[in-house]
C-alpha cells in the first residue's frame, strides 16, 4: 500500500487503529489511581497541601497524548518505507544484468539494487522479467519468484559480447515495459544499449567510479619488469596500486600508478631481484575484485630458459670445460639446460650458449636467431682461426695475445661501458683484465654494434639483431684461458644484463597435436578454482587466437609439462564506456533505495512510553515536590554530576561480568573494521570451545591496555596495525603486570602475505607497541611445544594464511612461576579471519587456503590457544604419564614384601 511517496509493506497492521476508541473507553473508565493522604490528628493543616488535586479522570491532553502513542506504534509495525522521488511507473518490470567480468567489483551493489526495483514492483502489484546478459532470459514472474532468480545470479569470468547481448534483447522484446539495465558501465561495442533501448525511456545504472582497470603487456627489464596498465572510461581511477603475487597468493611487490590527465595508458615499473621475480605468476590491482583487473603469467614470463652446447652433460673435471662458468653464472636466474645442438634447438630456449668448442653455423641455428631466439658466442682458437656467418661484427684473421704478431705489453683493463650498451653502469673491478682476444674489423658498423671495449679502444663484447633475434659475441673465451673476466662478479652481472633482452617466446612443442587441456579456471572475482567437470580443451593452432568466453574459460591451460595463460581480455583497448540512448535516465547504484521508517517510529515510539511513564506519575501526584520550574534544572544538574560516573560504571561491570563467568577478550585497535572481525572472531571461537570442549565462555570483551582488571582475561587477542601507536606508561605498567600474574597476549600482525616486502625488517607497529614491555626471549615453536598438543596435535597454526612463524618464550615448556605458559604468542597468519564465523553470514574471510581444511585447522589452534592458556602445562606431564603409572604400580607391588620382611 502507498501513499504518495510512502510505502506500507504490512499495510494490515493499520486494522489495528480499530482498537483506538477501545483505548479511549479503558482510559476514560480508569483514571489514574487516587493519592492516599495521611490524616495527622496534630499536623492536619501543615501538612494538607489543598492547592494541589489528584485528578477523578485521565486529563484531556494525556488521553489523547497516549492515543497517538499507540497509533505511533501500530504506523510503526506497518514498515512504512519512504520511497524516491523517481516516477513510478504501472508497467511491468524488465531488469537487465549485465553479468561480464567488468561487473564483478560492483556485484553486491547490482544484486541490491535488482532486489529494491524487484520489492518496488511487488508493492505496485506488478510482475518481473529478468535478462541476465550471460545466462538464459526469463518470463515475466511474481515478484517472490524474481527475487529468488536474482540472487542465485553471479558474473561470469569473461567479457560477454554485446552481440549476444543485442541478440537476447531483441529476442525479449521491450515494448510496454519499464526497463531497468543494471551495468558495469563498459562494453566492447558502446552503442549497444543506445541503438535498442532508443525511445525506451530506460533507466541505467553505473557505478560513480570504475574500478576496473586492464592490464596490458609485461616486458622484463634488468632489475625487474614493466606493465601497461589501460584505463577503460573517463571515470575510471585516476591512481591505483599494482600487486605481484606469488602462487601462494603472497604479495612480493607493491607498486602505485598514476594516470596523467587525459591518458589512458600508464606504465608502472616493479624492481625484484630474479629470485622473487621468478615466483611471481599473477599482477593484480589491490582492492579491486575482478578477474578484468588480473594479468595471469605463465611459462613465458620469469626464469629463462637458457641452453648450453656441450659435447657432453657430464664431465670428470667440469672446472677444465667451457661451459661450466656460464652455468655457474646463470644457474640462479635461468633454467640451464646442456646438450647438443639438436637436442636444445627441440626445447626451443630463450638463449642459446655457444662455447667456442661447439661452434656451428647451421641453417637450424640460423633459424632459431631469426625467430627470437638470442645467441651468445664466446671466441677460442677455433674462431679466431676461421670465421663464420653467425657473427655479429667482421673479425681479422687470427688474435691478439700479449707476445704476439699483435701484441701489447701488458693485459688490458676493461674501459667503461657505453650508456647504449645495456652494461652501462656496472662497476668495473681493477682486478678484471684480458689477455688474448679476437680482433674485429674496426669501421663504423662495428662501433654502432659494441656493447664493452678494452681500454685502448678495442671491441672485447658485440651484438647485431638478426631478424627478430640476436648474436652477442664475447670476444674471448667462455673461461679463464683468455681473461680472467669468467673468474669475477662483472661476468655474473653482464649475463645478467643479457636475460631480459629475450622475448619471454612461449616454448613450442614438438608434437603440435596435442591439446591444452585447462588445468584451473577463474572465476568472476578472480580466484582460480578448480576446472569445471566438462573437459574445455583446446588445440595447439586455436589457443593461438582463442578468446575467453563460457566455452574457453580464462585461467591456466596445461599440455604436458608446460603450461600457457589464456587472459580474461585479449585487446585491452576494445573496452570503452557505454553510450547512453536518448531519453536514459542515468542513475547510480544505491541513490534509489527506500528509506524504513520502522526503526525510528519504533524508537520515538519507546521514548514516548518512557515519557508518558513521567506523566502518569506525575497527574497521580507522585511527583509533586518537582515543581515545573525547577523540575527541568534538577534532571540537568543530576545528569552532570552522573555523566562522569557513567563510563567508570561501564568499567566496573565489566570487570564484575568477566569476575563471574569466563571471557575472551580482544585489544581494541581504534579501527571500527579491525576490532569488529576481532569480536566476532572470538565470539565464533566461545561457540566452538563450548562446542568442543569443557570450556564454557560466557562473554566477548573489548578492552584497552589502560584498562584495569585485565587480569580476569586468559589471553588477549590484540590485531595489531601498522600505525599502532606506542603504549602509555600506565598502559605499559599494566600490561606487564598482566603478563606477570600469568596472563598471555596472542601478538597477531596479520601481515604474513605482506611480510616479504618488509625484507626481514620488524613489523613497525609491534616494535612501537612491545618496546618498553618485558617480553621475554622468544623461539619459533618447537614440534613438541605444549601448544601443539594442549587439545588438539597440531604442527601448523593457521588464520587467512598458514606459512608464516609464530613465535613463543624459549624453553616455556619448564617450570615456573607462571606454570610454563608463554606471556606471548606472536604470529603474522591474520587468525581472527580463520576464526570468524557469522551465524548466518557464514564464514567472513575467505581464506588464502595454503593446507587442506585450513579453516578448521585455524579453529583448532584457537582452540589449542584457549586450553594452553587456561591449564598451562598439564600436557607437557602427560608424555611421562605411562612411567610415572609404571613407577607407582612397581612401587606398590613392593610393599608387601617389605612388609613380609620387616614382619618378626
């Protein structure tokens, strides 16, 4: 029911206004209860106050007073909902969802929208049809039905077409309906929507900011890589922060990009050392949940894989090998394989090492130069006797050595490297010198193709591009025959400098039948999950061009042993905005959405009862020595002398509360969110311990480390952010003293997917807030820590991840005054996001899932956390417990026989 812009949604509940004259009539017949005035037979005079009268009825102004306290209460329980100011319209409802990957980050705002348009109709009375751009278009449905439909909706991990989008809504048919498009705001054809909602008149909705931001190419640099990042709209971010996550879903890298006004393109650059480089498999824009928004990486980023021509994998004396110093050089940043030319030709590398005692100047080299392959040659006496084509530079008949036809006096030092050359800026040791060298033919050619020179001028490394690939040529030996360069740092970092030149090429396979057979998919929201049971497999020459769409999931496909990325968009710059037909009212998500009225009514509605409580009392002249003029100034003066006692009140029961029954209690951070899943948390680990265990909590209490009575709490859980601030000296005292009387505080940074950006550097916010307390000298936790076994046997302690240390006191297993329980616990793994289970939400926090049932696991170590610090060490003895019971049963199957003996 309705009225203008108010909306009943249990108008029935107004057939209670029927009993109002009822009311009256009870009201009218039972005035308020006569005052009893006492007859003093001596006092009688004084004591009458006669100017003051107790009322034979209800007065007029209080009958009707609680006459609109009941209607009050009865337009409360109707659910009065204040509607917007929008027309509404008579017609049926059309919703369409726009169900693509872009829709993702604002899926809950699409999904609650639909459901206030879908509760809109049912209040006019109308039905509704859902047009889901991904899945099958519906009837037009009761309104109960429609709202069921819409939540079992989810957006798919792909972009759809807008010609299939066109496709259903032409199918549908739109006449004599209300439409109603929900959207991301991006399609790969913009004027979609314009050309079939034309003289509609529909409503669209987008979000105020787009979120989503599409990455591009990955190209690797010396000391890291570069990514391309597109902004799909005008109204996209301006600025964003660019992840590298490993395979276990840790961050290794954080970078911002800032956009440039007017530009859709951005680049960011991200600096690893190739030891992390190499475990990054995803880049993702932080806080943004959509697979539009995640770059995969698969075989053709990260370690190299380089092969090394040798006549043999194995040899007795490797030092006396060519080979073995450019193994040993590349071994941590590459992949090195050995073999012979057409063995590692097959594997297709990203480089090929060609020592000068496997010189070949093959077609099949050739090839694999001019396809994007990168050759590295190193000089010997072979080259320097006969040249062949796959050389970089003309070189001279013969070398150069000191004592030779050309000769100098004394082995030269490596000049400075080139700004060109990609050398530039090593440091040179003086140590690093040549000997013999080959001799290339001087000219300018030479000069533009020389990447390091000796320091008279001569050409020691040089390169040229051969098709779509490259030949370096180092002109001395691979090892120390020639220079002792092999035998320095400087040969290290120059090959170094060499890895990132190669093209990333995707290894081809030699058997080009066999299929990709998807090996984990993603999701919507970017999660990689598990294939779906319907083999998607693709061939070799499809995956070429292979597009993401329902039928070729995005996510990692597998042939063999190696495994190829097929990306959620393929051209970045085919997303733009939508443009809006001619008529389209635009609309953002959430400015549409009724308003209840219920809550507040309700609440007026209980302060007029407290009120009329007042009056009563006062018309039966109970109150009669609170005069109307100072009645005022008194509740005013008793309320400022109570406002301080208030909060030391609060205090106080609590400490009381946590006196008389078992609490957990939680460190509260200032950080409304924070503490929020740290109560809920604990809340959902009292459910379990009751569940599970003797332990029956009663209660959750936040407290701050100032506060007294800390001591009536086991533990407390303490989330600790960053920019913690350091503690007070009285928060500092007391929280020693807590720690004293045998309490522990469980430290959690909630940081473990972070952590490596720290480098090994302390949490700043622990430093600050443990520095001026006595914590004592702490250890990783043993295998056979009390810990592990006060309830459950545990090995692992997770939260949202599983991986990181947690620390104890060292030897706490001992005996002491504190019965051998830590005073802390300290860890990085988020526990409060493993323990936090709403009722009916379900689980809160999902999981990095790094170990099988990590959930349950997390659950059992608070658990385990709850028996440790509650009992102490009691499971430490049990390990004895079988000799000790040995040791009693011996000891009483004695006494007899001393008995016997002692027996005159």
């Amino acid at each position: 029911m309705s009225w203008g812009a108010l909306t009943f949604l249990a108008p029935l509940t107004f057939l209670g206004l029927i009993t109002l004259p009822l009311v009256w009539w009870i009201l009218k017949v039972s005035p308020p209860r006569p005052r009893r005035q006492a007859f003093p037979p001596l006092r009688i005079l004084r004591d009458v106050e006669t100017e003051e009268q107790t009322p034979a009825k209800t007065p007029l102004w209080l009958l009707l007073f609680r006459l609109f306290l009941v209607a009050l209460a009865i337009f409360a329980l109707a659910q009065p909902f204040l509607k917007s100011t929008e027309t509404q319209s008579n017609q049926p409802l059309t919703l369409i969802i726009d169900q693509s990957v872009t829709s993702a980050p604002m899926w809950n705002d699409i999904i609650s929208e639909g459901e206030s348009k879908i509760k809109d109709a049912r209040r006019d009375n109308l039905t509704v049809r859902l047009i889901p751009t991904a899945e099958a278009v519906t009837d037009f449905v009761p309104t109960n039905e429609a709202l069921r439909l819409i939540k079992s909706l989810q957006p798919v991990s792909y972009v759809v077409p807008a010609d299939d989008v066109s496709l259903q809504l032409n199918q549908a048919g739109l006449e004599g309906t209300d439409i109603v498009a929900l959207t991301s705001g991006l399609i790969d054809k913009p004027d979609v929507f314009s050309n079939i909602l034309q003289g509609t008149d529909p409503k669209i909705f987008i979000p105020v900011t787009q979120p989503i931001l599409l990455p591009g190419d990955v190209r690797e640099t010396s000391d890291g890589f570069d990514t391309d990042w597109y902004k799909p709209s005008a109204n996209s971010l301006g600025s964003a922060v660019i992840e590298a996550v490993a395979g276990d879903n840790s961050v290794l890298a954080v970078q911002p990009i800032n956009f440039a006004p007017g530009a859709t393109l951005a680049t960011v650059s991200i600096s690893l050392p190739p030891q992390l480089r190499a475990k990054v498999t995803r880049l993702r824009v932080q806080g943004v949940r959509s697979a539009a928004s995640i770059k995969l990486l698969d075989d053709s980023f990260g370690r190299p894989l380089v092969g090394v021509m040798s006549p043999t994998a194995d040899s007795s004396s490797p030092l006396l090998t060519e080979p073995f110093y450019a193994k040993q050089a590349l071994g941590p940043y590459a992949d090195i394989f050995e073999g012979g030319e057409e063995t590692l030709l097959s594997l297709q590398p990203s480089i090929l090492i060609m020592p000068d005692s496997m010189r070949s100047d093959s077609q099949s080299i050739k090839d694999y130069v001019e396809s994007g392959g990168v050759l590295i040659r190193f000089a010997g006496s072979r080259l320097a006797s006969r040249r062949d084509e796959l050389l970089p530079v003309l070189l001279r008949d013969g070398g150069r050595a000191i004592g030779g036809a050309l000769a100098w006096e004394k082995p030269q030092r490596l000049a400075a490297f080139p700004e060109e050359s990609p050398f530039f800026g090593l440091s040179i040791p003086e140590d690093v010198t040549v000997s013999k060298q080959v001799m290339a033919e001087p000219g300018i050619e030479t000069d533009s193709r020389t990447w390091a020179r000796l320091e008279d001028g001569s050409p020691v490394v040089t390169q040229k591009t051969l098709g779509d690939g490259r030949i370096i040529l180092f002109h001395v030996t691979a090892g120390p025959e020639w220079s002792n360069l092999a035998l320095s740092g400087l040969y290290v970092d120059m090959l170094r400098r060499v890895l990132p030149l190669t093209k990333g090429r995707t290894p081809q396979v030699t058997n080009t039948e066999a299929d990709w057979i998807l090996d984990r998919a993603m999701d919507g929201y970017g999660q990689l999950q598990s294939p779906p049971l319907t083999e998607q497999r693709l061939s070799d020459s499809e995956f070429a061009t292979a597009v993401a769409t329902a039928k070729n999931l995005p996510g990692y496909y597998r042939q063999g042993t190696r495994q190829r990325a097929l990306p959620v968009i393929q051209d970045p710059s085919s997303l733009s905005a939508i443009t809006l037909p001619r008529g389209a009212e635009l609309k953002r998500y959430g400015s549409s959405a009724p308003q209840s009225l219920a809550g507040k009514l309700l609440g007026l509605a209980v302060l007029l009862l407290a009120l009329d409580a007042l009056f009563a009392l006062w018309v039966s002249g109970h109150l009669r020595f609170l005069r109307p003029s100072r009645a005022l100034a008194g509740l005013t003066l008793a309320a400022l002398i109570s406002l301080p006692q208030i909060a030391e009140a609060q205090e106080n029961n609590r400490i009381t509360e946590a006196a008389n029954g078992l609490h957990l209690a939680y460190v509260e951070t200032g950080d409304a969110r924070r503490d929020d899943l740290s109560r809920t948390a604990l809340e959902s680990l009292k459910t379990q311990l009751t569940l599970r265990t003797t332990i029956e909590p009663v209660g959750v209490h936040g407290v701050r480390p100032d506060d007294d009575g800390l001591e009536m709490y086991p533990f407390l859980y303490w989330s600790v952010r960053r920019d913690s601030p350091a503690l007070s000296p009285q928060a500092t005292q007391k929280l020693n003293t807590y720690m004293a009387a045998g309490g522990t505080i469980v430290f959690d940074t909630a940081d473990e997917g972070d952590r490596a950006l720290r480098a090994g550097a302390p949490h700043p916010g622990l430093a600050r807030i443990t520095e001026n307390l006595d914590i004592p000298r702490l250890t990783a936790v043993p295998e056979d820590h009390v810990l592990t076994k006060s309830f459950y046997l545990l090995q692992v302690f997770p939260g949202r991840w599983a991986n990181g240390p947690v620390y104890v006191q060292s030897g706490s297993n001992s005996s002491g005054g504190r019965d051998g329980v830590s005073p802390v616990i300290i860890g990085s793994q988020d526990w409060a996001a493993g323990w936090a289970i709403d009722p009916d939400a379900g689980s809160l926090v999902e999981l990095n899932k790094d170990i099988p049932r990590q959930r349950e696991m997390s659950v059992r170590f608070g658990i385990n956390v709850a028996m440790y610090t509650l009992s102490g060490n009691y499971k430490a003895d049990q390990v004895h417990a079988a000799a000790l019971v040995e040791r009693l049963g011996r000891g009483r199957q004695a006494d007899p026989q001393i008995d016997q003996d002692d027996t005159p």
